[in-house]
C-alpha cells in the first residue's frame, strides 16, 4: 500500500472511531427505485443566484434537502449540477475547490446540490443510523436533481451536465441509472457498485458489525451494475483513483461494465482534493463531446 492509500485508511480508521456506526440502529430498506415513487418533492420560488431549502415527504418522514445556484450566466450556456461527498459539512467545500466561481470567470451556469443529513455533523451521524435513511437520502438527491433538470429543461435551457464526488458520484450514475436526462454525466471517485465501499472497503470499519452479519441485505439495495447495464452509457465519462482504499479500483472500474474509465493517480483522500485534475476532467468531457451539447 502507497502512501495513497495509507492516508485513506489512517483516515477512516481515525473518523470509525470517533463516528457512531453506520447502520447500527436498522439495515432493512426498500430499493431506490421504489423509494423515488414514494418521493413528494417541490421546488421553492427561484429568484436567482443565491440558496434554496426544499421540504421533501419520504418514507422517513419529512427531509430538508438544498441547492445553491452559484452562478447564473444565462440560459444558452450549460449548466453543471454537482452534488458533494458524503459528509462534507460545509456542504460547499468541494464544490468551491473544483469551480473557483468567486475568483474565476467561469463561462457555465453553476448549481449545488445539498443532500439530506447534511446541515451539520451531529445531523450527519443521525441520518447514518439505519440503511432506510441511507436510502431515502440518495433517492432526495436524486430526485431533487431530476427536478432541477426539469426546471431548467423548462428555462429552455438544453445543456445539463450531472457532477459529484465520491456520495456524489454515486448519486450521478443513479440519475443516470433512473433518469437519463442530462446530456452528460462525470461521476468522479465512484462506481455502481456501492456495496462494495460498505463491505470491503477500509470504509467497512465504518460500519455496525451487525449490518456486516448481513451482507445480503446491503447488497440488495446497494449495487447498481444490473440498472446501469440496462442503460446506453455513452453520456457517461467516470473517473476512479488507482490507490483509492474507499473506492476501489478494479472493483468499481469493472462495474462499469467495460465503459472507458479515466484514472488518476491518487487515493481517495488525495483525489478528492485534486481539485484541478477533476475539474480538467469534467471541462474535457464538455469539450470533447460537444454533440452532446
């Protein structure tokens, strides 16, 4: 193991310490697909730059997702919708880092995703404690970004690209998986097969030994390879870190079913914080696949 690596598992290793475990208090749960339909989501009165909360009924009971548009140029440019990784707090922290709005003369309209849970840490750990919210957390997000979409699809706005980090590209690929209606997406630090990041990854330390004892159930509503086989993945342009010990790499580069995968040579940690390698990403996807656009 590199020095890549062995940040990845220092860290988690420090933060499964000192974080309640996931799962521990529940790991039966519904899949997203059903969990989407159980969704009665709106959008507040857009005014703008500036951020919005969104009140959303769900199986849990009600959840206070948010969006922030950052940056609005106008409707014929497109429009980059990223989510953040799992429990960043603030919300906005890599987001900043891979679009520098505030200091760079970005040509894009800009728009954030703030999933469930993610207000603060304490809101965090109490939103980890059953596979149910973990659930219903992914399907907001992907549902709040299927709404966004088809906002701006109403702006007459034809250029909507899907962005995240880690959570967040987990989130990409299901909207990818359930929705399919942005012209690209750049899941980056993900896979579909996010099972695997709770079982056999260093983040399994993460985990409650009880939900462990029951693999089956994680697995059922976790790995994603069936529904994103059954789409037609060209608009899909991922990225996956080789040292990476949360998002392992032949693991979630085989999920892909074969799909052309870049690769950086980071971990987890470190990729996560190459903010200009991800964002040279995603610009080269826009550039490089203007028919999609």
């Amino acid at each position: 193991m590199n020095y890549h690596g062995m940040i990845d598992k220092a860290s988690i290793g420090i933060g499964s310490r000192l974080m309640p475990k996931y799962f521990r208090e529940g790991i039966e749960s519904i899949g997203i697909e059903e969990n989407l339909k159980n969704i009665k989501l709106g959008l507040p009165n857009i005014m703008g730059e500036g951020d919005y909360e969104v009140n959303a009924n769900t199986v849990v009971g009600e959840l206070n997702p948010g969006f922030r548009i950052a940056r609005w140029i106008d409707e014929s440019k497109p429009v980059i919708i990223y989510h953040h990784g799992a429990s960043e707090i603030p919300y906005d922290y890599s987001f900043r880092g891979i679009f520098p709005y505030e200091k760079e003369n970005l040509n894009l309209n800009l728009v954030l995703v703030r999933a469930p849970f993610h207000k603060s840490m304490k809101d965090f750990q109490h939103g980890i404690r059953s596979l149910e919210n973990i659930i219903t957390m992914l399907s907001v997000s992907v549902c709040l970004i299927e709404t966004l979409a088809c906002y701006f699809e109403e702006k007459n706005v034809k250029k909507t690209l899907v962005a995240g980090t880690s959570l967040g590209g987990f989130i990409t690929n299901l909207h990818h998986i359930h929705y399919n209606s942005a012209k690209l997406y750049t899941p980056l630090l993900a896979g579909v097969a996010m099972d695997d990041v709770f079982l056999r990854s260093v983040y399994s330390e993460a985990v409650s030994e009880e939900a462990k004892q029951k693999p089956e159930l994680i697995e059922s509503v976790l790995n994603f390879e069936r529904g994103f086989a059954r789409r037609d993945n060209s608009n899909v342009f991922p990225l996956l870190a080789r040292y990476d010990e949360l998002i392992r790499y032949e693991r979630q580069k085989d999920s892909y079913g074969g799909l052309k995968v870049t690769t950086i040579e980071k971990g987890h940690t470190t990729g996560a914080l190459s903010y200009k390698q991800l964002r040279e990403h995603i610009f080269s996807c826009i550039h490089r696949f203007k028919s999609h656009l």
